[in-house]
C-alpha cells in the first residue's frame, strides 16, 4: 500500500457520500480514509465491534468498509447486524482468501471482498462502483411490473404482492437485472459482468445470491419457481410464475 493519494485529475468521485471504515491497524484505517477523502467521500472510522455498530446507526453511511477480524465480535457478525436493518453496501477486508471464506462472507449480506494487502486505488475504485450501482446517477431506468412483481428504478425498492423486499443493494441489483430480461436465460460469467462490474471473479459469488434472493421471493427456495436454474448455464426469470394467481 505505498501509494500516493491521488492527485485530482485522478480521483475517484465519491462527492457526498458518507464512508465506515472499521479495521483495528490505525496505519491501514489512516490510509483507506485518506484516500477516501481524498475522492470526495466524508469518512468515519471505527477500530471495533461496539463503535462501528454505534456509527452505523447513528450516521447510516452510504457504504461500509470492515476488516474481518477485529476486535468484539468479528466483521462478519457486524455485517449480519447491520444488515438486519440496512441495505447498506459492504466491502469486506480480509486476508483470508479461501473461497468457502468468500461464501460465508456473501451469506453473511456482504456485497464485496477486497483481500489483503490491497492497493487503496482499488479500494477507492470499487467503492464507488459500488455505489453507482446503489445510487445510480442520472435518469432512472423505467420501473418494472411482471404480474405481483414491481421494480421502483427511482427508489430502489422491489415489492411481491405489494410487500416490500428486504433485499441487499446486490440483490436487487440481480433481481432488476433479471427482471428485465424476463424468459431469458443469462450465465453466470455474464451476471458477473453486467451485474457485479467484473471481468474476472468467481462465479460461486453469483449461487450465493441466486441463493438468498430466493429465499426473499420464492414460497419453496428448495423449489424455486420464479427464478429457474438452467443447468451449466445460469439462470432465467419466468414471467408465468408472477402473473396473477398463480404461485409463487
């Protein structure tokens, strides 16, 4: 991490967004805030458990950057409290680079994983890839209504049977995406691209949300019926699962 914050025809834009980021090294947590700041963002920082929780009540940042392991309960176990009650993007930081570590930071509502040592440039740059996908800029994509499922573009909100979904900024990312491709069947390496913005990932990151969408949306996740699994592909939306009167 031997860089220099950016000068400013390089920076990031995160104008008026509001950062946590919560690690235990004072050395990591000066330079990812400095070089958050440095792109426009105002930032807070925690070094444990019990403050981070506080801020993130207190000031509900637009996005959270927390290290794993730190001191109180770990970072998992704060990105599932958080996410309890927030949709909140979070960035995990972590040295641990296994890929079941990954899933069960995914499980846990994490939005994405930047392992350690990492370059604070990438940090700053996912960050806000994040949030332009959380808050996108601009004029909305029109809503979206297939039978009990409407998509408010505007607000960011889903809603089956006129209930409100309780989805991460991920989900409804993947959700919107396949809404708007009804019928179709999109493979996992082009969700990973179009949904997650990465050329190159692990594809176990999209199962894992195909996973806890449905449990948001389907009546049997076991035996999902809206989002159908197309075997060595990807995945499908079916339009016929949400049109009235039929079950979900």
């Amino acid at each position: 991490m031997g860089e220099h914050p950016p000068r400013e025809a390089e920076r990031t834009p995160l104008d008026g967004r509001r950062i946590l980021v919560v690690d235990d090294d004072p050395t990591l947590l000066e330079i990812a805030a400095s070089y958050l700041t440095a792109a426009g963002a105002t930032v807070d920082t925690a070094a444990d458990s019990v403050t981070a929780l506080a801020l993130a009540a207190e000031r509900a940042p637009d996005l959270i950057v927390l290290d794993r392991m730190i001191p109180g309960v770990d970072g998992l176990t704060v990105a599932r409290r958080v996410r309890a009650s927030s949709s909140v993007p979070i960035i995990v930081l972590t040295a641990l680079g296994e890929p079941e570590h990954r899933i069960e930071g995914l499980e846990a509502g994490v939005d994405d994983y930047l392992g350690k040592p990492f370059s604070p440039r990438e940090l700053v740059l996912r960050a806000a890839g994040l949030l332009r996908r959380a808050h996108p800029p601009g004029v909305p994509a029109g809503d979206v209504t297939l039978g009990r499922l409407h998509i408010d573009a505007g607000r960011r909100e889903a809603r089956l049977d006129g209930r409100p979904l309780a989805l991460t900024a991920r989900e409804f990312d993947l959700l919107d995406h396949l809404a708007r491709r009804p019928g179709r069947t999109l493979g996992r390496d082009e969700l990973l691209t179009e949904v997650w913005g990465w050329s190159v990932g692990d594809v176990s990151t999209i199962t894992v949300h195909v996973r806890r969408l449905r449990e948001k949306v389907e009546a049997d996740p076991a035996s999902p019926r809206i989002i159908a699994t197309v075997w060595g592909v990807g995945y499908r939306l079916e339009p016929a699962a949400l049109e009235e009167g039929a079950t979900s």
